[in-house]
C-alpha cells in the first residue's frame, strides 16, 4: 500500500468519486463528493485508489483538529471507511500494514463482519461507537405532512411562520448564491462563529459549497421575507431513495424560519425521496433536541475502529 501517491480533493475529481457512490450505494452522509469537496480543507484530505477501492484519510486531523484515542501519540492518521466491494478487509489491510490509524464514521454493518474475526482480534482492533456521528433518517412523507400529536410543536411553529410572513420560497440559483452567504454571515455574526472553531470551519466549508454551486450540482431552497433571506438550505440524493440535508440555516429573527424551509424544500425538490437523512447532531445538546422533535425513524449508526494499546 503506497500512500506516496495519494492526491488533494479537486473539482475534477467529481466524476471519479460519483462513480464509485453510485457503485457501492452509501447510507452515511459523508459519502457525497459535495460533502468530500467542502470539508476537504478542514480535515486535509487525501484519497487514493488501492484494489477497487477509493480510500480517504488525512495524516493531519488528529494532529490539529481531534485527539487520537490512543492520545498518548500524535502520530495516528486518520480515515474514513474505505468505498469498494470489501472494505473490511481493507480496514484490516490497513492496520496491518500502517498501524497507526483510527477508522471512523464506520457503519454498522463493516463493525458486525470484523468483530469476531480472526484477524481483527490478532490486530487487538476494537469498534467504539460514535453516537455524536449517527446520522438522523426520517420518513420524508411523514416530516412534510407533520401530522399527528408527535409532530404537533412543529407543526404550530411552521404555522406560525406561513400565517404571520410575507414569504416567498425559491429554489436555489447561481443568481441567488450571494443572498445564502448573506444569511450565512448574519447568522455567523449572531453566534460569533469566530470565537467557536466548529462554527468557523462550517461556515468556510458552506462558502466552499456555495462558491462551486454549479460544478458541484447539489439543489437548494432559499426562504424569503419581503425580499430578506430568512433561511437557506442545500442538499442532493445520497443514495436511490434518500435525500441527505447538508445544510440548513434560518434567521432567528423570523419564527418558525427552521420548520419552514424544512417543508417547504421537501414539497418543492426531490420528490421520489423516500426517507431523509438530515446528518448528525454532533453531540450538540440544542441541535440534538431539533432533529429527535422530528422522530427519525431509525440511526445510522457509525463507529470508531481503533487499535487497543
């Protein structure tokens, strides 16, 4: 395995990527090159190709960003679940070959055929889940009708919007870019992202979005109010029958701004969706609280593999 020959993220590498997603059908968010190209700065990535495998990693990530779990070492390297036929046996593959390493935002299903496995308790290997990384899917027809006593807070925020603003909903547009970067740096100003690291690097990774719009292909949907953005969000089908959400951004100033982008880019855009992954709420305590009021019918449940020390 020779890493000597792994490259940066480009635009140019979309269809390379496209490609091996509509091959190995994904459940994880990460998996779009949308969200590959945006956060590709953030974590430094680098990909490669090895045995019909596309592999990403970082050798940075767990130097500046997050600490290893084994932290008594700067030098673990970072990846995501290798996209291919096998990739088990390329996680295995790589600890015995690199070492150093942490595997995450790996599905369940990878865990279930290594745990147990010869070599995966020769390597002392172990799966600790990643529960701030689960990812939140959502019937898409029962998040759009918000029907029942379940949705019912929702459902009188959405309320509340549509009855008391002037609003006009459109879908995004190279011409209309500019007005979700507006909102974007009001929002940004707001929570005084400049003091929160997380909040800087999301906000440069939505320009990175925004920026290559048209190259990158994902749609959007922009919420006005007499002519002000109130919300923004973009996303594209992660799989045959599911919508991942990238992001999603409303103006506190505008109540019920969030459930209302929320339906009105579902009733608008992607209609032969059938469920909606809407990411991970990050271990945010706030953010966690928004997607479980909208009852995620199941997780995607990801983990960390590590090497016991």
């Amino acid at each position: 395995m020779d890493l000597t020959d792994a490259k940066k993220i480009t635009l140019q590498d979309k269809e390379l990527f496209d490609g091996y997603f509509r091959k190995y059908s994904p459940q994880n968010s990460e998996f779009t090159f949308t969200n590959v190209f945006m956060w590709r700065n953030y974590y430094n990535f680098l990909y490669f190709k090895y045995k019909e495998h596309l592999l990403l990693f970082s050798y940075d990530y767990l130097k500046t960003r997050k600490k290893p779990i084994n932290s008594g070492s700067k030098e673990y390297m970072y990846f995501f679940p290798p996209i291919g036929p096998y990739p088990e046996k390329i996680i295995l593959e790589l600890f015995e070959q690199i070492g150093n390493l942490e595997v995450h935002r790996v599905p369940e299903e990878i865990c279930s055929k290594l745990e147990g496995t010869g070599e995966f308790t020769e390597l002392k290997l172990a799966c600790l889940e990643d529960r701030n990384n689960w990812d939140y899917i959502y019937d898409k027809e029962e998040i759009l009708n918000l029907a029942g006593n379940k949705y019912r807070q929702n459902r009188r925020w959405l309320q509340k919007f549509l009855s008391n603003y002037n609003y006009d909903f459109k879908i995004l547009t190279e011409d209309l870019v500019e007005k979700c970067k507006e909102l974007q740096l009001e929002w940004c100003v707001i929570r005084a992202c400049t003091e929160d690291e997380s909040l800087e690097a999301e906000q440069e990774a939505i320009y990175e979005a925004l920026n290559n719009f048209s190259s990158l292909g994902f749609s959007g949907g922009l919420l006005c109010v007499d002519d002000k953005c109130a919300a923004y969000t973009f996303g594209e089908m992660l799989n045959d029958n599911t919508l991942v959400i990238h992001i999603e951004k409303a103006h506190a100033e505008y109540e019920g701004a969030y459930q209302a982008i929320n339906n009105l880019f579902l009733k608008n855009c992607f209609k032969d969706a059938i469920y909606v992954n809407r990411e991970q709420d990050l271990g945010i305590e706030g953010l966690r609280r928004a997607k479980e009021s909208y009852k995620p019918i199941r997780m995607v449940k990801k983990s960390i593999i590590y090497q016991e020390i």
